[in-house]
C-alpha cells in the first residue's frame, strides 16, 4: 500500500507570517496539536502546541504578536505520496515522530501520515512506530530535510 492511499489529505495549514495566537487558536478550533507551515504551495515548517508552548510563551514571546516563524520548526520529516506505507512508518519511528508530511514529487504539501493513519491500516505498523516513540531528534537526511 503506498502512503498516499492511507494519509490524510488537505491537511490544515497556517503561514509563516501568521500570528502564534492564530496557530493556537486554530488547533483549538480543529481539535489537532500540529499545523504544517506553507508559504504558497511550499511546506516550509511545522509548528506544534509544544513549539507554541516551548518556543514561544516559555521563551516570552507575546502570542497576539509573535508570528509562526518564530516558534516553528524548519525541519519537517515528510515522505513522498507515492511511497510505500512502510517508509511512511520507518521515518516516524527513525525520526520519534507521530506524523510526517507528505509531498508529491514536485515537492508540494499534498496530505499528512500519522500513527492514526497508520493504525486505521495496520495496527501492527502503528504499534511499532508508538513503541519506538522518544524524544524528537532534528532530522537532516532525505525524508527530514526542509521541504521547500
């Protein structure tokens, strides 16, 4: 099965240039931790509740006027949508991540894996990826590297 058939698609986005507060609202709003960043049809980060709490309160920066680039992370794990399902799970579990992003070939946003994903198809595939759950490295090589 390739990743495209069990990702989800249309993932939520939010701009670089967007407020945090509108970061955290949105998550509020949709029920999800995790927001890819996109500049036009780029993915160019990813910002998560963690990176609002850590990054930006912690660190003092003021919610209304802060913008998402300033908590993100420029570093995305993403696979291709024409990549088997096993790939998808391999660099969550590399990377201890729960969702990677996934592009088409021309490197654009088309959808997200998570671990839900995953378990919606295989609950072996996602049991293995949550077993391996740990902090979160900074990934560099393909499949972690900036997307855009």
């Amino acid at each position: 099965m390739r990743v495209g058939e069990a990702m989800t698609v249309r993932a939520e986005t939010i701009g670089p240039d967007e407020a945090l507060e509108a970061a955290a609202r949105r998550m509020r709003d949709t029920g999800i931790g995790a927001l890819p960043v996109c500049e036009s049809d780029r993915l160019v980060g990813m910002i998560t509740d963690r990176d609002i709490v850590v990054r930006g309160v912690a660190a003092g920066l003021a919610p209304g006027a802060a913008k998402v680039r300033d908590a993100m992370t420029a570093q995305v794990v993403y696979c291709f949508e024409d990549d088997e399902l096993g790939r998808g799970a391999e660099l969550m579990e590399q990377h201890a991540v729960r969702r990677v992003m996934v592009l088409d070939r021309q490197k654009r946003l088309v959808g997200l894996l998570s671990v839900d994903d995953l378990a919606m198809v295989s609950r072996m595939l996602a049991a293995e990826v949550i077993e391996h759950s740990r902090e979160p490295t900074l990934p560099v090589e393909h499949g972690g590297a900036p997307a855009h």
